[in-house]
C-alpha cells in the first residue's frame, strides 16, 4: 500500500490538472473565439463541439478525476498521511460539488436544449439565441474552472504535505 501513495497521488494530480486545463481552455479562448463569430457559426460549432465531447479520452478526465482523488485520500489516510488525505478527500468532493454537478446539472441541460434548435437563418435570430446560450454557459464554466484550480491547488497541497514531517 506504501507504494501506492506516490504513483496516486501524480495520476490525481494529473487527472484534476487535465480537467481544469479543458474548462480553462474554454474560458479564455473557445467561447471568446465562438463569441467574436458570426452567431449562425458559433451555434453550429457548439453544438458540433458539444456532440463530441462525450468521448472514451475525455471520460477519465472527466467522470474518474473523483474517483482517483478520493482513493488517493484513502490511500493516505491508511498511511496515516492526515493532512493529504484530507486534501485528497477535499478535492474529490469540491470537484464533485463544483464541476461534476455543476455540468451535469447545469451546462448540460443548456447544451442539450442548444441541440434542439435549428441554427437561424436570420442574423438578428441568431445572435438572439447565441447571446441567450453563451453568457449564462460562461458564467457556470466559469465556475466550475474555478473549482476544478481550487481542486489542483488543494492536490498539489496535498502533494507537497506528503514530504513533510507532520504529513
């Protein structure tokens, strides 16, 4: 079990670093891009992006970042690593609380409900349901971005709490 803790804790680290990465990456550059388009572009590209995601690559990142951080936690907490495992366990249930669920709940249901509509013809429609779509989809990616850099902050914590004496 001894051996377990360290090659668990990078996975977990990479794991919650791959996902935040993706939520990042639409923060500051996918919705500014879709954003700057022509409206009619922009509804077809997100549904397209949206249709893609669900994916064996982005799954691990995705749905098994908790898993891997929460059984990271107990790998810790076996050893008696308190602090990491508390940080582990932390960091699995606020990833959970503030992205998983968030998405799932949330920017989900939008998504779908964008899948619904035929993309407008008319210029004025479009940009209409585009603005309706993308401001309030931002603000919970926002979100769950912010929860998922908390979470690799509270793992890389976690990390660096392993080399201490009262880890």
């Amino acid at each position: 079990m001894t051996r377990l803790l360290v090659p668990m804790s990078m996975l977990s680290l990479l794991s919650i670093g791959a996902i935040f990465g993706f939520f990042y990456a639409w923060v500051c550059s996918t919705m500014w891009g879709l954003d700057a388009a022509d409206p009619r572009v922009s509804i077809a590209a997100m549904k397209a992006m949206n249709a893609s995601v669900r994916n064996a690559v982005f799954f691990p990142a995705f749905f098994l970042t908790p898993i891997i951080l929460a059984t990271t936690a107990g790998i810790a907490a076996l050893q008696r690593k308190k602090r990491a495992a508390a940080l582990f366990a932390a960091s699995a249930a606020l990833y959970v609380a503030g992205a998983l669920l968030v998405t799932a709940t949330i920017n989900v249901p939008m998504n779908e409900a964008l899948a619904e509509i035929a993309v407008p013809t008319d210029f004025g429609a479009a940009q209409r349901v585009w603005q309706d779509y993308s401001a309030p989809w931002q603000f919970w990616n926002t979100l769950r971005t912010v929860v998922s850099g908390v979470c690799l902050l509270l793992t890389g914590l976690a990390i660096q709490s392993l080399s201490t004496r009262t880890a």
